[in-house]
C-alpha cells in the first residue's frame, strides 16, 4: 500500500492503495480507439479526476474498488469494461467460450439506466450485445431466460439469484463482475450480495483454461461489508477514494463524540489535550471564529500549553505558521494549532494525529478537517470498522446545546464509521429531524407514504409525512367524498402508477357530472359560445375543448408570453386529475353554471400490495399493465379510508353491467392482477400505517356512511372476486344446488340487519369492524380488522360468535349468527396487532355455502386464501 496522493484542492483528493498515474486526458486513456472517438462525438468532456484513477486498474484487469462523489456515475466502469470485454474477443486464448460482464445494479430504474447508456456505444463494440434483465417472482420466465450471444447482462442481485436458481452455471461464462452503487446494494441486499459472490467464487475456484475473472464495486460512500469483499472475494484489489470522509473510515480514523455545555467547551479541550501532551500528538484544534481561536489560544496559554494560532487576520503568515509546526514537533514538544477552517487550505496541514472540532462541522468542513491527517490514514484492510491497534489518527467532536443544525448529517456518517454515539447526539438530532419536518408542513403528503405505507428515506424527502388538515382535509370536496360510503363505483381516468390512480366516483344514480359534462357539450357546440380568453389568470376555471369532449380546467401556472402574445400555460383538468400544458389561446369562458360543482377528480390507492425486491417504485411493465386494463372503465372498490380527496381501496374489481340481468360481473382484482404478473408483493401493513398517520384527525366512520348510502340507493355493494359464471340469475346466490359464482354485485340485494340490531350486545352502540372469512373442510377462519384491540372478549356458542374489542377510543362490536354449526370449545380467537383471528371448528366436515344466516355488509370473503372446492356450489359473501 502507498500514501494518499493530495493534487491540490480538496476536491482533486485521492487515496490510492496502489501508486499510479492518472490518465489525465481521453487521447491517452487505456481506452480502444473505436470507443475514445465515440465518447468524442458524444461531447464526452472528461475522463474526470475520480475517471482518471479509477479507469486504468480496471483496463488492466484488475480487481477495482473506487468511492466517489461520483460514485453513481456508470462511466466510472463502463468505458474499460468495454475496452477489455473487446480485446478478450480478439484474444485466441478464449476459442470456444466468450466471457460475459455483469452489471449488477440496486434496482430495476438504475438498471434501465445502464442499459441505456450501453446501448449507445453498440456502435463502436462490435460484439456488446447488451440485454436487460428484470423478472418477476414468475419461474417460468426465470427459465426462459439465455444469455447466450450477449456481451454484457444487466440485472439486480433478486433477478440474478432467480437466473440461478434455474440455472445454477450461468456465472461460469463471467469474466467481469460489477457492483453498481455497492454501498445501496449492500444496504438493500446483503444478503443477496453475498449469496452471488458465494456463488461466483465457487465457479472460479472450478473454472478451467485462462478464462480472466475481475470484480468492480463503485460507489458515493464506504460500507462496513466492503471489507470482506475485499478480503474473501477480491484478489489484491487497487483501492481508489476521491472522498476524505470516506477514506477516513478506510483509514481507520478514531471517532470521538464528548458532550459538554457550550459553557465548558474550554475545560473540556483541556482535558484532551491534558493526555495527547504526554502522548506527543499534533493536534489541531478547529473552530469558525477568530475570537475563539484567541480565547482559546489564551487559554492553553495560561495553562502553560504550548500552541500556534492562526485566522485571517493573524500577523505570522501560513509559511511562518508551519515552519514553527515542524520545528515544535521535531524538537520533542508536542504541537498544537488552533485555527479557522480558512485558514487551513493555505496551511496544507496533512500530517496532524489529532483533531478537535471546538465548533461543530458542517459535513462539509467536516471533510476538510479529516484531511489535515491523511498521512495518517491506515492503509491496511482491517477486520472491523475502528480497530484500536491500528489507530492512528482520531478525531474528537465537541457536542454541545448548539450543535443542532449539522447533527443530522454528523450521526449519519459516524454510524458509518462504527463510532459510539452518546444519547445526546440521537436526541439532538431527532429534534432536529422534528423541525425539519414541521418546515416541510407546506408541502404535498408524500407519495410513498400514501401509496406503500411508508417512506424509505424521511431525512431527504422533500414532502411532508404528518397531516395538514389545511391541505388534506381540502375544502370545496364533492359530495361523493364527503358521504363516501363503504362500497363505491369508481372511474380510473389517469393512471400515475400501477397502484395511484386520478379519476371519479360515479353515483348509480343522478350522476351530477354526467349531467353536468352533457350540459358542457352541449353548450360550446354553439360556435358562438366558444369565446377565448384575452387574459389568463391563475388558478381560475376555464373550459378546453379536446375533440368531442370539453373538459374544466385550472390554471396552475402561467410562464412570460412569446413574442406572438401567445404562452405555453399548465393547466389541471379538474375532474380526471391529470395536468397538461396547452396553448393560452385554447382556453375557452366558462360559464359559472358550469363551475358551481365542486372539482370530482379523486386520488385512488390500491392497498396491500407493493414491488417486490424492495423496490421504491413500480416497474413500468407492471404501470402500463394496469394502465392499458383500467383506465376508463367502471370498478367496484371497498373504501378502508378517506383522508380529503384521497381514498383508499381493497379491492378495486373490474366490472361489467349486465342491465337485463341486474347485475355486475367481475372480470378481475386489481392487486390479484398485480400480483399474478410477479413483480408485486403482499404489503399487510399498508393499511395499518393509513390509520396510524391519520390518528390525529377525526375520520368518517364508514359504517355510518354506509347507512346513508343505502337510504340513497337502496343497494348494498358485495366484494367479490372469483371466477366468472355469465349464466348467473338474480337470486342465485342464496340457492346452494346451483353452480358456484362468487363475482357479482346483485344490485336489488338489500341489507338485512334488523335481526343483528335486536341483539344485547349491538345495544352497545358499538361500531361494527370489517371481517374477512375463509374456510377448508374442517373449520373457518375469520380474520377481524381491527388495530391493537384492547379488552377484546370473543364467545361461542353452537350456531353464534360474539366478539368485541376498543381500538383507538372506539368500541367495535360483530353478533354473527352462523349459517351452520360449530363446537364452540374448540373454536379460538388470537389477538394480532392489525386483526383478531377467530378459528371456528365446524361441527360436520364439508363446505359451507355461506358463513352467516343473514347477509352482512361487513363481512366478506378473504380471496386471498380461498381455495375453490372440488365440488362446486353456489356461495354467498356474508
């Protein structure tokens, strides 16, 4: 191992294990022609500085770790990859068996990427044939998959490890292993890593003939899991890192937080320095203003401590400064500075043992900092994260009441760095965290939040995750979301991911948008009617008309005119969600009896199912899917929650109407769609994690709702999602010799209660939770939703089950009379965190048709476990 090259500014820093020259400019790189002319053409302007180092190793063949800011850039690998993977074709060694690269990338996105831009130089490699690889949880596809005839395979370490399930020699043709972005791979998917380099150094060890083998890990930051990369999988790897911080963890840098009072900063320096004066250290003690560095320099002084100052308007210059540094050292008296990070780039300290941050760093100065002991940075590869006998250098952190801005960031790094953190830092930095939270209370709701439950990474969100009643419970809502009842038709109209949708709940009757879009029709199909807007002004309605269709829309922002007084404006159609961008002279005058109704457009999320691989976001595949199946059409959806114009759903189901049969047919289950294509996955605590952001808000009881609802339209909405039956009739559902069909809604089936209501214990008042029900031969399960029930009581008698429970302040109570008999002793119910479930044993083996005697809105069955019986009957919900 060699020193740390420092090419002067902070930004050109370079650690090297290995001594080498740069390839400075692209006529001299280790690059084969064909490839430097089209980087040429393309405007290429580098190789950068991190390009420089870290390209010549990987042309030679060698195995490669480089850490960069721009670490996430593929061209840090790609170019000599390329250059290799083209001379291997060349070489006669390889006669029978050409070698494969493998791009191993932390996610379907960053995958595409890399696909792409290798798609670019096709060209000028003869023989690259790059192929993308993104599979479902699907085996079948997983088998279908050859690699035989591409030069290179981009993929993810789930995809890969699904490959090799199927096809456990695929990683024998591997000549070139690379990790895109090692420290998010081995964040999101040790366990997977590892389980491919097992894999690929098994075949190595097993390989024969002078097939060459090569491993390349690039990224923004070290992880503690690069090491035994390193030392099991690696052959004497050249380490490049153009990040001070990060070298400093590599070099084993000493880590230390001391509390204290901003008042007794001063004591607290003393008591440092008290040990590294009899421990010989060159010490520098760092603060950002010149009036500390002179009170602190006085008070060393007064304890008869030795020490130099420096700040921008000191009388001994930068040369005057270190030649005394050196003389102090060499002459047996430990060193000590105290200066102003301005101060230290003209210093161009690197050799110090010590640093003592007396103010708190901003990450940042931070860096700058750890440089001034980068001589000292150890430069062998240790077992752990600060190795105590290998420790040369250490840097102590002053942590006082006004350390908060920073805190954050300090944490973050030194977790990294494996330090010990005392309480106060987590305390600092979480109130931190809270503020900045509140300053983010303008802000949307986070998409994530919404969509899966959960957002990944808070800290550098820029939405918010708490609620705005201001902004989520939004004023001028339609009626269809202010009495959402439990079951809803809903029309998908723009489609942002394959689970968050735009669009409208349609009414079954008196529809008003359907009244009020034909009154829009045919009003501008008056020419005289369709009169331009002189002056655009946002936020205000305006009609657009589109074809045959006129649609209202909003103004939501208005850029400087072109010279032809015409401007380019964005706009949000007001009923269907979406935005788009529309000549200014297109908008037409709209009437105001035409903006009397309240905008329609709604945010639908399907719940209970996110992407698999803990991926962030949905394949397009999957997108464009669900897209090119729903948008347009009528579904039928059970509302779990409302929060303002959002509303989420389980399930959302395709329908058909069948207006001579007065039914709906089911053609499919929107999460059982995803599902089916694997690239989706079960996501149970989506719903939980709704009800928990939405605590703090009073939220419409849904029972309550649905009461309403069926006083309006006389009709109960049933979940359903089976398999078709077309021949179905009416009153079919309630007959047990007729053939099983579970997907329809009977739109004349009225809910009957009245036999429930007279029950002692739905004299509590109690709200009625939602239960889903499934069953084999021998019992049923009933699984009741209900969060963290508190004083739950659940008994059984032959044909009955009562159960009751508080959850959030509310009581919930379920009377079911069943529709056959059960041995109550046996019969159990288990308290889980987000449900209860209750396990009936049936007093004779069979199939039961239905669960309960009388039909129930809030019960239904559980498609997720049912099992079609072998001899098909006819079946009811509830």
């Amino acid at each position: 191992f060699q020193r740390i090259q420092n090419v002067g500014k902070e930004k050109n820093f370079v650690f090297l294990s290995k001594e080498m020259e740069p390839s400075s400019a692209l006529e001299t790189a280790p690059l084969f022609d064909g490839l430097k002319k089209e980087l040429a053409w393309n405007k290429f302007s580098g190789p950068t500085f991190t390009e420089s180092y870290c390209w010549p190793p990987v042309a030679w063949g060698c195995d490669v770790v480089a850490i960069s800011h721009q670490g996430n850039d593929p061209l840090l690998y790609i170019p000599p990859v390329l250059t290799l993977l083209e001379l291997e074709r060349d070489c006669e060694a390889l006669p029978n068996m050409n070698g494969v690269s493998l791009i191993l990338c932390p996610g379907w996105k960053k995958a595409q990427l890399v696909f792409d831009l290798l798609k670019m130089y096709r060209k000028c490699c003869r023989r690259l044939h790059p192929v993308l690889i993104i599979l479902g949880q699907n085996k079948e596809a997983a088998s279908q998959v050859e690699i035989r005839g591409y030069g290179v395979v981009v993929t993810t370490p789930y995809n890969l490890l699904r490959l090799l399930e199927q096809n456990t020699r695929l990683l024998c043709r591997v000549c070139h292993l690379v990790f895109d972005e090692i420290e998010v791979l081995f964040s999101d998917a040790t366990e997977q890593v590892f389980t491919v380099l097992d894999c690929y150094k098994k075949v190595t060890a097993q390989a024969q003939g002078n097939l060459p083998h090569q491993i390349i890990a690039v990224g923004t930051q070290w992880n503690k899991h690069i090491t035994p990369l390193m030392k099991e999988f690696m052959n004497d790897p050249h380490i490049v890192i153009t990040v001070v911080e990060e070298a400093a963890i590599f070099g084993n840098v000493q880590q230390v937080v001391q509390p204290c009072t901003n008042s007794s900063r001063a004591a607290e320096l003393l008591k440092i320095l008290d040990f590294t004066q009899r421990n010989l250290q060159k010490v520098l003690v760092f603060t950002d203003s010149e009036t500390e560095v002179e009170m602190i320099h006085k008070a060393l002084k007064s304890n008869s401590i030795v020490s130099l100052k420096k700040h921008k308007e000191s009388k001994c210059n930068a040369e005057c400064v270190m030649g005394r540094w050196r003389k102090m050292h060499s002459s047996g008296t430990p060193a000590v500075l105290v200066l102003t990070d301005d101060c230290l780039q003209s210093l161009g300290i690197t050799d110090a043992t010590c640093v003592i941050h007396f103010s708190f760093p901003s990450p940042g100065v931070f860096g700058q900092r750890l440089q001034s002991m980068s001589d000292n940075f150890c430069t062998g590869i240790k077992d752990s994260a600060v190795d105590q006998k290998h420790t040369k250098a250490k840097s102590v952190i002053l942590l006082t009441e006004n350390s908060s801005c920073h805190a954050p960031g300090i944490l973050h790094y030194l977790k990294r760095a494996g330090a010990e953190i005392p309480g106060e830092l987590y305390d600092l930095t979480a109130r931190v965290l809270e503020s900045k939270e509140d300053e983010k209370f303008s802000r949307p709701l986070c998409a994530s939040l919404k969509t899966f439950g959960i957002c990944r990474n808070r800290t550098v969100c820029p939405d918010r995750h708490q609620i705005n009643l201001s902004m989520d419970m939004a004023q001028n809502i339609a009626d269809e979301m202010i009495e959402t009842p439990e079951y809803v038709t809903v029309l998908p109209l723009f489609i942002v991911n394959a689970t968050n949708y735009f669009g409208r709940i349609v009414k079954k009757e008196k529809d008003q948008y359907t009244v009020l879009a034909k009154e829009m029709n045919d009003y501008f199909k008056v020419p005289g009617h369709r009169i331009s807007v002189n002056t655009v002004e946002k936020l205000v309605l305006y009609g657009l008309h589109e074809g045959a269709v006129c649609h209202r829309v909003q103004v939501v922002e208005i850029p400087a005119k072109d010279e032809e007084n015409v401007c380019h404006i964005t706009i949000k159609y007001i009923d269907e969600g979406r935005t788009s961008q529309v000549n200014s002279d297109q908008l037409l005058q709209l009437p105001a009896k035409f903006q009397s109704l309240p905008p329609q457009a709604v945010e639908i999320v399907v719940c209970r199912v996110k992407p698999i691989d803990n991926e962030v976001e949905w394949n397009p595949k999957v997108t464009d899917h669900i897209n090119h199946k729903i948008k347009g059409k009528l579904h039928h959806a059970k509302v779990v929650h409302t929060l303002g114009k959002t509303v989420w759903v389980d399930p959302m189901v395709g329908v058909t109407h069948i207006p001579t049969m007065k039914m709906w047919i089911n053609e499919y289950n929107i999460r059982s769609e995803i599902l089916s294509m694997g690239l989706g996955t079960d996501n149970p605590e989506h719903i939980g994690e709704i009800w928990k952001l939405c605590r703090q808000i009073p939220v419409l009881d849904l029972a309550e709702s649905l009461e309403h609802f069926t006083k309006e339209n006389t009709a109960g909405l049933e979940e359903a999602a089976g398999p078709q039956d077309t021949s179905m009739e009416e009153n079919s559902a309630e007959s047990c010799n007729s053939s099983m069909f579970l997907d329809v809604f009977l739109l004349d089936d009225v809910v009957k209660t009245k036999e429930a209501e007279d029950s002692p214990v739905h004299q509590q008042k109690g709200h009625h939770p939602q239960i889903k029900w499934f069953q084999d031969n021998v019992t049923v399960t009933l699984k009741v939703q209900i969060l963290r029930a508190d004083g739950s009581k659940c008994e059984f008698s032959r044909e009955k089950v009562t159960f009751s429970a508080y959850s959030e302040g509310k009581l919930y109570v379920a009377d079911l009379e069943l529709y056959q008999s059960v041995i109550a002793e046996k019969s159990t119910c288990v308290i889980k965190d987000t449900e209860a479930v209750i396990l009936l044993v049936k007093e004779e083996k069979g199939v039961w048709c239905k669960l309960l005697k009388n039909k129930n809105v809030h019960v239904s069955l559980d498609f997720e476990h049912w099992e079609e019986p072998e001899d098909e009957r006819s079946f009811t919900v509830g």
